[in-house]
C-alpha cells in the first residue's frame, strides 16, 4: 500500500458494535474480565494498553516501515524511554547539532548513568574513533536542528552495525513522507508526534517505531508500561485523525519550503540558508540520495546583527514568532536565544516551519520584513 492509503485506513477501525466508521474514544481506563478472569475484549488497563493507542500504534509502525510502535505523551518521553532501557554505563554516540531539549535531557538526567559524545555522526572517521567497547547506541538526527545538517544514514548504519551498534534516528524533520529510516537499515525510529503528525499545533506526543521485535525493543515496551509516560485516548484519537491528512500536509509544506528557500536565497539581505532542497546545500547529494523530498524546515542567517534578527521578527505579520514545528501556520523563530547559554547557533540565525499558507502571502510577508533593517 502507499503511504497516503497507509495513513487513512492503518489507524482506523469501524466499530464492530455501532458500525461507526470512525473508531471511537475509549475513555474507559479498565476492562471487564471474563468468568475464567480472562480480559475477552484484549485490554486490562488502559497504562498497559487501549484500543485507540494501539490504532495509533498502528499506523505509526506501519507509515516507517516498521514491525511495531509504542506511542509517548511527548517526544522527549519518546527519547528518554530509549536511555532507560540502556544497562547502565552504555556509552552513546550523540549528533553535535540536535535538538536541543533531548540534548539537554541526556545531560542533565543521565549523567552518571549513560556516557555520551555529541560529535559530527556524519564524519566517519571521527565516527570510528568515538566507538568504544561498551559503545550500544549511534543516535542521528537528520535533517537535524536547526543546522539542517544530515547524516548519510546507511553509512552510520554500515558503521554501527560492524560493531553490534543500534541506530536510532529521530526521523521528526522528515516524517516518514520525506524519509524511511529503517528501509535504510535503522534499528529504531523516533518521533516528536507533537510535530507534524498532529500538524496543528495544539497536541503533545512521541513515538518510537521498530525494525524488529528484538529484546531490546521488549525492554522500551517495558519503559512504556511501567514508565508510564503514555498518551491519552483523547491525544491517540486526534493523532490518528490528524495523521490521515499527512502525506498530503507535508507535500504542501514542502513546496512551500522550497519556494520560500529559493525567495530567501535570491534575497540580498540573506547570508546564507540551510534547506536540504537547495543544490547549494553542502549535502544536496546526500539529500537526494536518501530522501524521498525535503521537508518543510527551512534555517538562514541574515546578513546582520542579532539586532537585526529581532527586527524581523518583530516585523513579520503572517508568520508567529514561537518555537515549535509541523503546524499548518508558519513559525519563525530566533533559534540561539531559546537554546540557552551554550547553544552554538549563529546569533543572526532564524529558523522556520513553513506552514500551508499561500507562498505568495508568506514571501509577501518577509520581502516586508526584511525592510526593517
Ligand atoms: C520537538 C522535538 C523533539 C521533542 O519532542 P516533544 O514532543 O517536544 O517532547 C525531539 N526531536 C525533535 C527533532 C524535535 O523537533
């Protein structure tokens, strides 16, 4: 089946009872056991599983390419239940540009308990050299944020797997529209659901979808029941109507995105912009060999100051000065700020999510904003 199929009927159960089309919302958090104290309708309690995650689960798994998914409050918790099932003292291998809240996580939660480098994963040279005996995870992240930077990902993976290493890819930048990880060898795809697969900005959610039934992928099974870091039928419900519209969502942010890349680039108070799309990116080859497009995430840098950046920020009508991504309205955000102290983005830096507007109307909105400086 192709994807936009995938995303419509993957999800989605008529309800035997009703013959309702749309799978309902089981709020129930239990379920009657059988007089031998069996559980005839498959569900025991609603932290273990319910009917309108496993819908949700579903889909997920099957729109990566993936053997199965477990769904996640949020992406952090997404990310947080891959360290956990790590023995301690696993030594992992981190992207130097990601984002920034996981980083902050792996820092700030397991130091003492996991060890960690954050290098270029793309630099197969300082790649080998990172790799240690207790080395179990290369994590990449790609497109990453808010560099745009990629990683060739079967060759992390023809790296990591010469050693016994799993490859996780947090895939959030492209969903699965844009990129197929595990068709591409990954062990494990991870997802911010927050994102693009809700799409409007007013759901929290995470995924993480695997290659294969493995012990390892038993062990987050584990975090995710025990953890209990799960989403609610309400979230699962919206997710799976949200992820429906997908394909056909993330094609449009995509001619945006490039559309928007090319205005910017042409524009003489751009420096420079970052979008996988553009020949002029340093890994355009890497980008049309394993994307299928290129997402709807776009970075530049003005040819100005920090004070110049607030400037148009401050001038955009159309566009929302927020963090976040994957909505269907455009965000504009001045990265370095919102990453603290030790962030290494450039200071002239502005992120965007390019939403389903009219392009017009969006390059309308920044030509206006570029006079403010
Ligand atoms: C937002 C984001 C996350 C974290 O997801 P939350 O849903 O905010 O917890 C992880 N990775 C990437 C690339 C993200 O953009």
């Amino acid at each position: 089946m192709n994807i936009e199929t995938i995303a419509i009927h993957a999800g989605n159960h008529n309800d035997p009872t009703t013959k309702a089309v749309i799978q309902p919302i089981i709020m129930s958090t239990t379920f009657e056991r059988g007089e031998d104290g069996g559980y005839p309708g498959g569900y025991i309690y609603s932290r273990s599983s319910n009917p309108n995650r496993s819908a949700l689960e579903q889909v997920l798994a099957q729109l990566e390419g993936g053997i199965e998914a477990a769904a996640f409050s949020s992406g952090n918790a997404a990310g947080m239940a891959v360290f956990q099932s790590l023995p301690a003292g696993t030594h992992i291998i981190l992207p130097d540009d990601m984002y920034h809240g996981l980083r902050n996580q792996i820092k700030n939660l397991f130091a003492g308990i996991l060890e960690f480098d954050f290098i270029d994963v793309n630099d197969t040279e300082l790649l080998q050299q990172h790799i240690k005996p207790n080395t179990g995870v290369i994590w990449i992240e790609t497109p990453s944020n808010p560099l745009l930077k990629l990683t060739d990902i079967k060759k992390a993976v023809a790296i990591a797997h010469a050693k016994g290493i799993k490859v996780v890819c947090d895939n959030t930048f492209a969903t699965p529209v844009c990129q197929q990880p595990i068709a591409l060898g990954a062990d494990l795809v991870m997802h911010s659901a927050t994102k693009y697969f809700g799409g409007h900005s007013d759901l929290m959610g995470g995924a993480l979808i695997a290659a294969e039934k493995s012990d390892w992928w038993l062990k987050i099974r584990q975090v995710q029941e025990m953890g209990g870091a799960i989403p609610s039928p309400m979230d699962c419900y919206y997710l799976v109507r949200s992820i429906k519209t997908l394909p056909y969502r993330v094609r449009g942010h995509v001619n945006n995105a490039q559309l928007l890349a090319q205005f910017l680039e042409d524009h003489p108070k751009v420096e420079r912009v970052m979008y996988p799309g553009l020949p002029s990116h340093p890994q355009h080859d890497i980008a049309k060999a394993q994307m299928l497009s290129f997402g709807g995430m776009l970075s530049f840098c003005i040819k100005g100051s920090e004070d110049d950046t607030r400037k148009v920020v401050n001038s955009v009508k159309l566009f929302t000065q927020a963090t976040s991504l994957g909505g269907v309205e455009s965000l504009i955000e001045h990265r370095a700020s919102v990453e603290g102290l030790d962030t290494k983005t450039p200071r002239n830096l502005l992120r965007v999510s390019v939403g389903l507007e009219h392009i017009d109307d969006l390059i309308a909105d920044l030509k206006a904003a570029f006079n403010s400086f």
